[in-house]
C-alpha cells in the first residue's frame, strides 16, 4: 500500500552554512553534507523521534552538499521556513535549505532514523516551496540510505510588476487599443468593466420660404436609440413676413420734395416707418406729415429748430412696386436715417406629434422650444400671409447596448442597455493575455442604428497586473543583504512596483535608491515603499515605454533597539561566518542589537577591537532563543568588530547573560541576565569532533562542571550562577594557572553537600580547643595569640562555608585569591596542632622541673 503524505520536506532559502565535509564515503557520484550543516529547531518540550545527531554523517546529495542544509524541526515551526505556507502534519518535518544554489538536486537520507522518526518506510515524498507551490517526489530505498528528489529550491527572484490600464471615457464603436507586455511572467488581478455612457450629437434641419398652412417633412430624420430632447425652432419671416430696410440720409427741402426706397420684391405691405427729422422752418411747427406715393401714412410734430425720431407704426400700406416714393408734404424740413419695415404676423408652428411653437410677432421672432421625439416626421406652419425660412435643432442621443470586448480574439460582453452611470464586470481570463503585442477592440450595439445616430459609445475601464520575475544574485553576509535590479519596461504602465522577497528577516531598509533610464541615483521616500517580515515592496509609480528602471537596496538582518547602528565594514560574503565592523550612531538606554534572526543567530555573539573602553559587553539570551548583543559602554560614534564563537546556550527558562573574555578555548563569563538565578543552561558546543569528550570546566571554582562525549556538538549543563567558565577536551592537560582541577572520578558534577553539624561541630571544637591551648602555653601571649585566634578562626570559618555549599567563597573571591582559602583553612589546621603540641611540651617540661620559690621582702629596712 502507497503512503501518501508521510514525510514532510521543505525546501527554502536560506543563509549558507559551512562546507566542511562529513566523514563518511562517498558512493555513486554522492557527496556528503557537512555535519555542521545539520542542525535542528525543536521546541523545547518537543518529543521527537527524530534528532540531527541521526542524520549527521548519513546526509548525501548528488550536487553542491557544501551548501546544503538540513533542519530538523517540527510542522508547526516548519511553516516559518516558507512564508507561512501550510505544511503537512505529523510529528515531524526536515527543511532543505539552500542559500548560494537554487538547482534541483537528489537527496539521501539515513533509511533507519526515517523509519523510527515516521513508523515505516516512505514511497512518497510531499514537498512545500517558499513560494507555496508544492511537489511529490518518489522514494527510493537503497543501501540503507532513502534517495529523492527534489525538484528545485526556491530562487532569488524579485519582481517588477505594473498595472496596464486602459481608460476610455468613452471608448466608441469600433475603438481599438493596443499594448505591449513582453517578458512578463504572470497576469493578475485581470478586470473588464464598462460603464453605460449615452451619446449626443446636436442635429438641424432647415427649410426656405415657406407658404402658409404648408407642411414640411421631407428632412426631417431623427435617429439614436433613445428619444430626441431639447428642440429648438427658429423662424425668419419675409414678404409679408418679418425684415427691415434701412436707407439714411435722405433729405427734402421743398414739400413735395421725393425720397425713394428700395425694397424686396416680395414685401408687400409697409407696417411700419421710423426716421429722423429735424425742422428748418421757424414759423411752421405743427400738423407735418409724411406720404407714401402721394398718401399721407404718417403724422408728426415737430418745434422750430428742433430735431427728433418718430415712429410710425401700424401703418399697413399695400405696396405694388420695389421702389417706394416717400415726401414730406412740408418745406423746411429735413428728413433721414429712414427705416421700413413688413407687415408683422403671428405664426404657429406644429409638429405630428403634439409638438408646438407660437411666434406672436414674426417681425422679431425669438427661437422657441419645440417638443420633438423619435416619431417626430413634419412641421406644420399656420400664418396668414408672407412667406417664412425655419431652422428646427435637437439633441439626439444614443445609448449603450450590448457591449463586446474582444482581447486578441477572445470576446466578453453584455447584453442589453446600461443607463448612463450603469457599469458591469465582464468575465475575464488571463490566459488571453499574450506575450508581447495585445489587441483590445470595442463595439457597441447591434448595427441597426442609421448612420445619423449618434455613434454608440461605452465608458471601458480594463486594467490587469503584469509582473516579470528577474533570476538575480543578491549579497548577504551575516548582518546585511542586498539587491541590485533593473527592467526595462515595454509599454506605458501605471502604478508600477518592485518586489524583493529578502531571504531572511529584516529589519531595517539602510538603503533604497532608484535610477531611471540611467540617470542619477536618487533616494526612495519612505512613504513609496513597505516592509513586511522578509518582503519588501517598492512603488515605483507610472512608467513609460521603453524606461529602464533600477533600483538598489541593503537591508539589516538585526534589529537596533533604543539606538541606530551602521555595519562599516560587512563580512565578506564568500565568508559563512561573521565578521563585521559596526558603528554606533545613536543610542538611549537599554540599547542592545537583536541578533537572534540572522543566519548565525544561535551562536554565541560577542565584539573585539573595541575604540571604547571597557567594553563589557554580553550577549543576552532566552529560552525562545532569542539573543540581544547589550554594548553598555559604547558612546555614540564608536566602533567594534562582531563575530562569533562556536557555541549555542539554551536556557531551559529565563535568559542568561555570557561575555566572552576568550574565543579561543572558549572560556566565556555567565551571569543570570535579567531573570531570576538558578536557570539551567544548555551549552552546545558546535566545534566538538565526534567521539571526542569534552568539559566544562569551571575557572571561579577550579573544578570540572559537567563533561559530554561528543556526538557534534557536545551538550553540556551548567546554570546560570555568577562564575567563569571554559570548555576543554578531556583528555587536556591537567594543570592550568590556577592549579589541578580535579578530575571526573575525583569530583562529580553536582558533588555532595558536606554534614552541616558534623562541620559546624568541628570548627567550633578547634576555634575552642586553640583557645584553651593558646591561653595555657607560655610559647604563644599577648597580641601574637590573638592575631593566631583571628587567623584561625577566619580561616576555618571560610574553609568550613566552603565545604558546606562548594563555589559560594571561592566562586566570590576570583581565580587568583581562590585558592588561598582552603590554603588558609589548612594553615589555620596547623598552627592549631603546632600549639597543642607546644602546650603540650610546655606541660610535660613543667613536670619535670623542681618547684623553686623565691621571696622577696619589699618592707621598710630598721
């Protein structure tokens, strides 16, 4: 039976670890992957049947194993490793990790820690990318070991990406677009909408010299798909219609002096007259006329010496003959700046349909409204006499229906009419989308509209995301990693971004730049980029064809806290480990550099060449196994070097503060942290040989702490108490500057404490007994017998504390007065024998001598 989904492989990118190659023979074009680059990330209380001391030295692949890492781990923390993909369950997962390589590659794994870790055997392999993607690869079982493949590793790819848009507000029947995106990758967030957009156009329609009652409808033609609105009729009328003549300077003299006018054929009828007169004759002032082929028309008074205008109006005087023959019927008076005008009549024009326009004097006559609509065909004109000219205007609309768009042949549309404002999505797919040149053609409606109708129209909103992935190099080296892209963009694009997805976590952007077409490096606002875990996205706003654009950008993989650093001087990027310059810039308290996301962020972190002193810096870290480098003494503008020794420390709970003093060995300080004291702590010690066993041997107290035959690493304990520590290959020499250490048989790890009242006892019963000694000899008196108490009892009493609870003095004092303790402790034993024995004699001499008594007589002599 097939097992489906029993192993669990993801395959990341990652910082590269060391290349040193692993002691087992390499077989069938196989090579082995470093021990150092197995490692493991488990929880703490994790139960796993699995660890990386079974698959150190049992690890092969068929191409580049120098840079290949392996982690195992479980499911859950798995998912941290790609982006936060959804990974397979189970008890537990081995992430694949390649930084430097992103081919595909065979894998062998040891067929025994496989079988105990998942139960059996697996025949199928189930894989997650980075990116998401997943993948199955089939397991073959051969000489112990399980080979599969994995397809590929996730590669440094960054991505320009830029909207195409195409905006037409409205786009006709018949528009076509083009647009180019060659090179591009992948097509998303593709979306066709159109927007209902009613067309107009102003129309006119004219006639001449129309007779009264006539009707028109020969031009008259109102097309569009929707009703005509907004008509307008003018009229011009003639003849006994509406016009004006004008002739000036006509002037008579004598009174029947004629002054004649010119006026069209077809007037007919004079309604009114208007002049200028100015009266020359000084005795005749009132009752003056003007005629009109010898009739009187029009009457008028005017003062002596005095010019005026008259209007003569409702005159309405048949004429028969253009040229009318005007006199004033007095003398000495002047007339000029004549005027005549038609006859005036009202006129009412209607249409077919219930349309209507009134003119109640066509000598002046206004354009009036006139209801039109699409069944509008005729013009009825309702005058008594004369002829007229009309200009009726409209608006003619047309609305949108039925629209279609077609993408290089592949069509979407929607059927029926969108009101003005009415928008719709259209179904899309990305897969019309071609590389290279598009076509984008619109039509609207069904082409039954007449030419005359407004040309259907539709407001087209088409926007799509085309992005293009660049296989690129990027520099990383233990605190920094860096980009330097560019692309050159095929067509006019908006909103264009860039998308770095950084290999590890960063913090911090140090520097983002941005070049276009070649010019000038400038800064990029902090406002047009965003930084998310390890993704960084960049806007690079809208493009034009043909613009090469490129960005540089270098991002710290620490986290500067209550302060901002600079690395001076990174490591260099072929060196797997760190080694690089940092300054200070600016700091508060609690400043310290969050390291524990970097590539070497489990080892042990610490600073040297200093520009400060005392430098007393440490290295903080917690259960989670986060490390905070802490610079206390560092002022701003200082500079240090940073790098690492090859030891991780785990405390079982709290944290743990270690300081380095020397990387070689390595001996380092420990202290409690800023938890509580008393944690245990696991120390790994990363550059362990297998089979080799090592100690940790306590420099503050002089003895061997805990020892750990290594498997690689040697795991030793120790807790978090104030003391010096060093770790050391057993089998080491057994003297040191501050004397033996003891040995592991000698001295346990966690050795005995000593009975309190048997110790107590004692030292009291020699504080006594040295007292009554000293008190009864004659060789020890005075002042030099209590300085030897004083001695004494200090001594013994810091040898018996000693003995009670081993380190609490010695541990205190340093590893040059130390020793001395139980130095004086013994002396003090001494001196207190050397008095017993000289009481002792002194006793013994006074027994043996004659009592002798002398007297001396003091009184006073007779």
């Amino acid at each position: 039976m097939r097992s489906n989904v029993v192993l669990t492989i993801l395959i990341v990118t990652s910082v590269l670890a060391g290349t040193a190659s692993p002691a087992f023979a390499q077989s069938s074009g196989f090579v082995g992957v470093p021990d150092s680059n197995v490692s493991e990330d488990l929880p703490a209380d994790s139960n796993v049947a699995l660890s990386a001391s079974d698959l150190r030295g049992s690890v092969m692949a068929s191409d580049h194993a120098d840079s290949l890492q392996v982690v195992v781990t479980t499911p859950e923390r798995a998912t941290d490793y790609v982006n936060g993909s959804r990974v397979g369950g189970g008890d537990v997962a081995l992430v694949f990790k390649d930084d430097s390589v992103h081919d595909g590659r065979t894998v062998a794994v040891p067929a025994d820690a496989i079988r105990q870790a998942v139960g059996h055997v697996p025949e199928l392999v189930h894989g997650v990318h980075e990116d998401g993607s997943e993948w199955t690869s089939p397991v073959r079982a051969e000489n112990g070991l399980l080979y599969f493949e994995i397809p590929k590793f996730s590669s440094n790819t960054v991505t320009f990406s830029a909207e195409v848009a195409i905006t037409a507000s409205p786009a006709t029947d018949g528009s076509s677009y083009t647009y180019d995106v060659s090179d591009f990758d992948s097509v998303s967030d593709y979306t066709i909408s159109v927007t209902g957009h009613t067309s107009s156009e102003r129309e006119s329609n004219t006639g001449n010299a129309v007779d009264p009652g006539a009707t028109r409808s020969d031009f008259i033609n109102l097309a569009g798909n929707a009703p005509p609105t907004n008509g307008t009729i003018n009229i011009t009328g003639y003849g006994k219609g509406t016009t004006e003549w004008s002739n000036s300077s006509y002037t008579t003299q004598g009174k029947w002096d004629p002054m004649y006018v010119t006026v069209d054929s077809e007037v007919d009828r004079v309604m009114e007259i208007q002049f200028s007169v100015e009266n020359l004759d000084t005795w005749d002032k009132y009752g003056k006329n003007i005629y009109l082929d010898g009739e009187s028309v029009c009457g008028y008074d005017v003062m002596d010496s005095e010019s005026t205008s008259v209007t003569c109006s409702g005159v309405d005087v048949p004429i028969s003959d253009t040229k009318l023959n005007f006199t004033s019927g007095n003398s000495g008076v002047e007339i000029y700046n004549l005027d005549v005008k038609g006859v005036d009549t009202d006129l009412t024009v209607t249409t077919n349909d219930g349309g209507s326009a009134t003119f109640s004097d066509i000598a002046n006559a206004q354009a009036q409204d006139i209801a039109v609509s699409r069944s509008t065909d005729n013009l009825t004109f309702s005058h008594e006499y004369g002829h007229v000219d009309y200009n009726l205007t409209y608006t003619e609309w047309t609305k949108t229906k039925d629209p279609t768009i077609a993408v290089n042949g592949h069509t979407t549309s929607y059927s029926g009419t969108l009101n003005d404002g009415e928008t719709t999505t259209l179904e899309t797919n990305e897969s019309w989308v071609d590389a290279g040149e598009n076509w984008v053609n619109v039509s609207v409606g069904d082409g039954s509209l007449s030419s005359d109708a407004p040309t259907p129209s539709v407001g087209l909103e088409y926007r799509h995301d085309a992005a293009t992935e660049i296989q690129t190099d990027y520099v990383a080296d233990g605190w920094t990693e860096s980009y330097n892209v560019s692309h050159t963009f095929p067509s006019d694009q908006q909103d264009a971004t860039l998308t770095v997805p950084f290999a590890s976590t960063v913090y911090e952007i140090r520097m983002l730049e941005k070049q276009v077409n070649g010019g000038t490096w400038t800064d990029v606002d902090p406002s047009n980029y965003a930084l998310d875990n390890t993704t960084l996205t960049v806007s690079l706003g809208n493009v034009n064809a043909g613009d090469e654009i490129a960005v540089r950008t270098t991002a710290y993989k620490v986290d500067a806290v209550n302060g901002q650093i600079t690395v001076t001087d990174p490591t260099d990027p072929s060196d797997s480990g760190l080694d690089a310059e940092i300054r200070v810039d600016s700091r508060s308290d609690g400043f310290h550099v969050a390291t524990g996301n970097t590539s070497l962020g489990d080892r042990l972190t610490y600073t040297h060449s200093e520009t400060w002193d005392n430098p007393d810096e440490y290295a903080l870290i917690d259960s989670s196994g986060d490390q905070s480098l802490y610079l206390p003494n560092a002022p701003t503008g200082a500079t240090a070097r940073v790098t690492t020794v090859p030891l991780e420390a785990a405390p079982e709970s709290g944290d743990v503060a270690i300081h380095v003093s020397d990387p070689d060995g390595p001996t380092f300080a420990v202290s409690p942290g800023q938890s509580s004291s008393g944690d245990t702590v696991e120390f790994r010690y990363l550059a362990a040989s297998s089979g080799t066993t090592y100690e940790l041997y306590s420099v503050s107290r002089g003895r061997v702490m805990d020892k750990d035959t290594a498997e690689s690493p040697a795991i030793l304990l120790e807790d978090d108490s104030e003391e010096t520590l060093r770790i050391r290959a057993a089998d080491s020499s057994s003297t040191s500057e501050i004397g033996a250490p003891g040995s592991w048989e000698d001295v346990p790890s966690n050795p005995p404490i000593a009975n309190p009242y048997a110790v107590l006892g004692t030292f009291g019963a020699l504080v006594v007994l040295l007292t009554y000694a000293t008190g009864k000899s004659d060789v020890i008196s005075g002042r030099g017998r209590w300085v030897l108490l004083g001695a004494v009892t200090l001594g013994g009493g810091l040898l018996s504390l000693e003995t009670l609870n081993p380190g609490s003095i010695s541990s205190r004092i340093g590893a040059g007065v130390q020793e001395v303790v139980p130095l004086a402790g013994l002396a003090g034993v001494g001196i207190v024998v050397y008095s017993v024995v000289s009481w002792w004699r002194s006793r013994q001499k006074e027994a043996a001598t004659p009592e002798t008594k002398v007297s001396f007589d003091l009184g006073r002599s007779k």
